[in-house]
C-alpha cells in the first residue's frame, strides 16, 4: 500500500491511496467514522434552568458539541480500573453557569469551563440556547470516551470519503478548439491557452462526462485508475485528521491479527 499525502491541515487530510483493494479503502473508512474513539458530553447534572428549552433538549445539544479530544491520556469508561464509576482517568467535567444579565442572551460552547485544559469545544461559537433577562442555566456535564458506532456524536470526522482518481485525456490532434469543454466543466479542469487546451487539477473531477458528451469531435476521453484511491478526511476537530487516520490504522491492524489468531486457532496470549 502506497499513501502519498497531498494536501494537509488542521481539519482535512487528503492524499492518495495506491495499490490497495476497495474493499481495504472502505475498512479504513468505516473504521474512521465508527471506531475511532474521540470525548463528548454524555451525561449531564441540571441545578438550575429556566431556560425556554427543556433539560433534554440542552443534554441533546451539549452532546453534539465535538470536544478536543486527549486520546493519550483518558481511557473509555468500560476499561477504567474504576469499573465505570467516574473517575480523573476516563472522564472529564465540564461545568456551566449563566444567568442573562441583558433583554436576551445566547449561551454559546465557550460558556462550557473544562476541568482539563486539553479537553475543551472545538469552536467557541456554538448557540447552546437563548435566554431572557434573569433566567438562568447551571449544570455541570460528563464527558467521555466513545466511538460512532454506539452515537453519531463520538464520530471524529464530518465527512470520510474516497474515488478513484479520475483519468481525463485530450486528443489533440482531434480538438478543433471550440471551448465547449472549458464552459461546460464544473470543476474547470479545461484551460483554453496560446491556441491550445491544457488540463489542471484532473483530481476534481467528478466524472460528470459533461465535456465528453458535449465535445462534437469526440477529442475527450475520462475514466478512472482502479488502483489509485483519492481519500479525504475532514475532521470536526476533536482529533487531527492525520490521527484519525493512524488511528484507524491500528484498529485495523488488530482486526487483522485477531483474524489471523482465530483462523490458527491460536491467540497472541498463547504464543
Ligand atoms: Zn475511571
């Protein structure tokens, strides 16, 4: 397997896949978006609110925030020695207290105060709800470790995808210049330059076949590479997506050698 990064930052990872089965491409994606663990608020303790929105609703909303996540410090809460009571090592609290002190107030994500410093919202900016002058919300909320298999909110990517890369060739000798491909290209992969067509950034196609049914002279031909897979990953910035994606990798690693120890018959304690 050949991987070749080609565009990287803090929310997406893009790059290309070479000489690996669809099948192998499709694991990894399904690991991304439901295995790999990343915090979310799970439970929450009301004291106080009398906010227009019922405490369900808050609990609902506070759980999709995505958190920062410390995978190399927190443990998930079924494999805590703590045996799922609570503890510094498989949780973390996030507590919240607002009253309006205006006509009408909007309580946002950075109102949330974290008691780890690595474990806050990703955005500040999130609307948790509105209030009126003197209402009031006080809670304090749990966040744990967990996968997207058991709660979309866990998922650490807001988008996972692959395609094959798209091949698109030109037959010079057969184009007569028309431009009907450069006008008719969503992606604007054609250029018209000197008298002549140049193709840029092939990768965006979307294999439309737009310019191939427009082209009169039939000068265009598209389809795709079988064994080269374009992946992105967008993260929604509770982890890195280049750590989504190792992640993922050792995930799918042990899949593979409990796979291997049970078609042996042996177990990795045995040997
Ligand atoms: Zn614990």
């Amino acid at each position: 397997m050949k991987i070749k990064e080609t565009f990287i930052n803090d929310s997406i990872l893009r790059f290309t896949l070479e000489g690996v089965d669809v099948a192998v491409a499709n694991a990894l994606r399904r690991i991304m978006t439901s295995e790999v663990p990343t915090m979310a608020i799970d439970e929450i303790y009301v004291a106080e609110n009398t906010t227009p929105l019922f405490d369900e609703v808050i609990a609902h909303r506070l759980g999709l925030i995505p958190l920062k996540t410390d995978l190399d410090s927190y443990v998930p809460k079924d494999k805590c020695s703590c045996e799922g009571v609570g503890c510094s090592r498989c949780q973390v609290i996030l507590s919240l207290d607002k009253k309006a002190e205006s006509d009408v107030e909007t309580i946002y994500s950075d109102a949330l105060k974290s008691d780890d410093s690595k474990v806050t919202p990703v955005s500040p900016n999130i609307p948790i709800t509105k209030m009126i002058r003197g209402q009031r919300l006080t809670l304090e909320a749990y966040a744990r470790l967990g996968t997207g298999k058991e709660h979309a909110k866990w998922e650490p990517v807001s988008a996972c995808f692959y395609k094959y890369k798209p091949l698109v060739e030109l037959d010079t000798v057969k184009c007569n210049l028309c431009g009907v491909c450069v006008s008719e290209c969503p992606k604007n992969i054609f250029k018209i330059e000197k008298n002549k067509i140049t193709l840029e950034n092939t990768d965006t196609c979307i294999l439309c076949l737009e310019c191939v049914n427009k082209c009169k002279p039939n000068a265009i031909h598209v389809s795709y590479d079988k064994n080269n897979l374009l992946f992105t990953i967008e993260s929604t910035g509770s982890l890195p997506p280049e750590r989504i994606f190792l992640e993922a990798l050792k995930i799918f690693d042990d899949k593979l050698s409990e796979l291997k120890s049970i078609i042996t018959g042996k177990s990795e304690v045995d040997k």
